[in-house]
C-alpha cells in the first residue's frame, strides 16, 4: 500500500508512546506509577455526566452543525468572553472533537506551503507536526529556565521575518508549567501587530494557575481581536479528556474556514457531548476550584521531592499540572534517565526531547496523580539515583 510522502512530516505524541511500555510491564505484572500522561486523574463531576444521560434521552443522538450547537456556541461566547473580559459572538466560535482540532484546522486554513512559523521549544509536539504537515516552516523558539520558560521577547524578534505567517503561544504551558506575563503578551502583541502575524493562543490550561496568578489572553489587547485563534477546551479543567471537547473563538469569517474544514474531516462534534459541555460551564464551578488547589498541593510536594534529589533541580511553575526539572547534574541524557526511571524505579515520566530538541537536559512529570503515588514515584526515583 503506497504511503504519501506527506505523512512521514506527521509527528506524534511521546507521552502515549510511554504509556504503552508502561501497560506492557504491567501487563508483565510490575507496579508502574504513571506520571507520564497529561490526564486529570479525577473523574469527570456526576452532573456533567447526569447532563450527558440526560441529552441521550432527550434526543441528542443525531448530526449537529459543523460549527457546533447554536446553544452551546452562545453558552461558549458569554461565559469564555465574561472570563476573559470580552464580548464574544457566538458566530466567533467553533466546536471541536477536542481541542486538537482547533489546532490543526487553524494552520491548515492559514499557512501556506514556506509560510514560517514561530513556536514555543520545548512545547506541545502536535504544534510542529501540524505546521510540517501543512508545509510550513517550524521555526522554534527556545525556552529558558533562566526565563521561568517564558518568551524572550528579544530571540522572538529576531525570528520574525517577511515569511512569518504565525506565533503559537501556549500559557500555562506544556511541558514546562511556565506562564506569560502581561508584559510578555503585551510585547508579542506589538509584535504581531506591527508585522502582520497571526497568533494561535493555546489557553487549555487557563483556568490552573496557583498562587494568585491571574491568566489573560492576548486576545483581549488592542489590535489582537482581529488576528488571534483561541484554542481552549473541557479536557483539563473538567477531566473531560474522553469526552473529546473543544473549541475555537476566532474572527467570525475565520470560523467559518474553520467549519468548513470540520465538515470534510468529523462533520461535528458529538451533540450529547456539547449539551454535557453546557452543562459544565453553566453549572456549578467549585468542583473546578476543588482540584485546582489539590494540584497546588501535589506540585508543592513534587517539587519540594525533586528539589531534594541528587542531580535535579526543579523550577516551581505558576501553571498546568507538569514539572520540568532539570536533570544535567546526574551526567545523564533526558531519554536514559526516563527509561532508567521507567525499568528500574517503575515509574513512567517523559523525556524532555519529546517536547523538541531543545527540551535536552530536562524530564516532564505529570502531577495528576494522588499525593500518595507521586509520593511514592519519588521515594523510588530517590532510590535508583
């Protein structure tokens, strides 16, 4: 069977790649502790789900529109715009089998084949497998530790060319939990402005943040409306990750680019599912608060325990529910440590080059797990260093 040539640009996601070893040795009868995988470990809040048995028998079992149902879409404009402080349409937003889409439907509608774009590294590895397959040019921007793994404002600059056709903001980001500030925003903003560049704003994790932080979109900054993708989604925020729901507010006219590329791929997203999505924005959101600050809790403990350790050390994020400690004073690479922590301490984390080549020296653990595994992962890290 020949195989098209654009295929072999398609990137993959490492973290599934582990999870699959890990259920192999467990298959083999070994204890593994999954720190590896970016999934909320609680389960999804019973009136979601209530919602979603409900929809079933009220109907919701047929075709929806392509961009979404019209309720769901205006439930999706006012509440995310009264988060973010705008006033969002309903004909702005796209409804997506995950967020994912949002994604790949944004660079397929907007990079030409050499358009270059400009994307955080270490980051989400789907961003360059997408930018690759539309044959676009990746062109990465390293993120530093000594940068809390924000921008560099001045390496961006320098990236920015005729060609650059778009910048990929993630905050909170993966895999580093690092955020942007809004000095940060503001001066990727001025930036894009000036040049004409269209940002992809990947805001999935927005709503875990610690310590008081306050996450923005850059959306909301003057001249930004007009050329910003939000990528936003239920995953995370309502470990809703096997529901497969998301979505996209972007310029109305773009959203429709955006429907149409949905109708030739999923044709919609599931219709009971976006009424069990109403149901978790309208409803109540303190469960939301409730496994926020658990997560405050475990990355306190995790980072606190790496801290501790021979050959680490671990940046306290502001964000999401990963760590990226830096691991060079134990003299070995990203990938052997990974698996030596994988095959002798039962513990399943990621190496930092599945987030980019510039991920080198760094290892990404998950922290949607109990206190009393992650405590345990690392009593077993300790152990084999």
């Amino acid at each position: 069977m020949h195989i098209a040539n654009r295929i072999s640009r398609l990137g993959t996601e490492t973290s599934f790649v582990v999870l699959a070893k890990a259920r192999e040795l467990e298959a083999q009868g070994r204890d593994i502790i999954h720190l590896e995988i970016g999934e909320p470990d609680f389960d999804t809040a019973p009136n979601i789900i209530a919602a979603a048995k409900k929809a079933l028998d009220d109907g919701y079992t047929h075709y929806g529109p392509a961009p979404g149902l019209p309720e769901f879409r205006k439930v999706i404009a006012e509440i995310e715009g009264n988060r973010r402080n705008m006033k969002f349409d309903a004909s702005e937003v796209v409804v997506c089998p995950g967020a994912k889409p949002v994604m790949f439907y944004a660079i397929m509608a907007s990079v030409d084949p050499g358009d270059e774009v400009i994307y955080p590294n270490p980051g989400f590895p789907i961003y360059e497998s997408c930018i690759e397959l539309a044959g676009g040019v990746p062109v990465p921007l390293v993120l530093k530790e000594e940068k809390e793994f924000r921008f560099d404002i001045e390496d961006l600059k320098k990236l920015v060319t005729p060609k650059t056709r778009m910048i990929i903001i993630n905050s909170p980001q993966n895999p580093t939990g690092g955020i942007l500030t809004m000095e940060d925003l503001k001066a990727i903003a001025d930036i894009a402005v000036k040049n004409n560049i269209i940002v992809l704003s990947d805001e999935i994790y927005g709503r875990v943040v610690y310590d008081g932080f306050v996450n923005h979109t850059i959306a909301a900054l003057p001249g930004m409306r007009e050329r910003t993708i939000i990528l936003d989604g239920f995953s995370k925020t309502y470990a809703m990750t096997g529901w497969r729901l998301g979505f996209g507010i972007m310029p109305a006219e773009f959203a429709a680019v955006c429907s149409k590329l949905q109708t030739n791929v999923p044709s919609c997203a599931t219709s009971f599912v976006q009424v069990a999505g109403i149901e978790a924005l309208s409803g109540p959101q303190d469960w939301v608060d409730k496994v926020v600050a658990e997560f405050k809790r475990r990355r306190d403990l995790i980072v606190d325990a790496l801290n501790s350790m021979p050959g680490f050390k671990c940046h306290k994020p502001l964000g999401a529910f990963y760590v990226f400690p830096n691991i060079t004073g134990t003299g070995m690479d990203s990938r052997t440590l990974a698996d030596k922590i994988l095959y002798e301490a039962n513990v399943a984390c990621l190496s930092g080059t599945s987030f980019g080549k510039y991920g080198e020296g760094y290892l990404r653990f998950s922290y949607a797990n109990s206190m009393e595994n992650i405590e345990k992962a690392m009593e077993r890290i300790r152990k084999i260093l």
